[in-house]
C-alpha cells in the first residue's frame, strides 16, 4: 500500500480528513486548518478550469498579448470560461 500525503493547496496544511466522493466518484478533502479559507478541495478535476492556478495563467497569456481563444486553446478551456475570469479579476472577485 502506498501513502500519499495531500496538502491544502491554500494553506499548505497537511491537517486534512477525507470528506466523502463527488458524484463521479473522487475523493473529496477537507482542511481543519481555522485560518485557511478553503474548506473542502480535490486532487484532481474533470473540468480543467477548476484548478486553483488557472486563473493566474489565464492572467499571464492575457498580458503576453495573447487573444481569447488563443488562450483558451493552449490551457485546453472553453472561451467563455476565459472571458468569466477575465471578469471577476477586473471586479476584484475571483476566488
């Protein structure tokens, strides 16, 4: 059997319990860190735009001069979802 350790990817805590699965069946974690913002997160997504480092490289193609669906093409998201952060960053809201 091998152990893997899983860190919160906000807080960098090892503190973590199982939380139960998705409905397509990936574990989900909790963090019992009190300071940490993020209660519950998983290792891996289905959806590609889920990744916590999505929205900063989203950021980096947008300042390099890259379009929409350039961006959206290299990262492998839809433009939409681009366009969504893009969004949320301009207000301050993203997450």
């Amino acid at each position: 059997m091998v152990k893997i350790t899983v860190k919160c990817p906000n807080c960098k805590s090892e503190d973590i319990v199982r939380q139960g699965k998705t409905k397509k069946g990936i574990q989900v974690y909790r963090c019992r860190n009190a300071k940490c913002g993020r209660t519950k997160f998983q290792l891996e997504y289905k959806n590609k735009a889920c990744y916590p480092d999505m929205t900063e490289k989203i950021i980096k193609h947008t300042i390099n001069g890259s379009g929409i669906r350039d961006t959206a093409e290299v990262l492998g998201i839809s433009t939409s979802t681009v366009i969504a952060r893009l969004k949320k960053k301009r207000n301050g809201t993203v997450r």
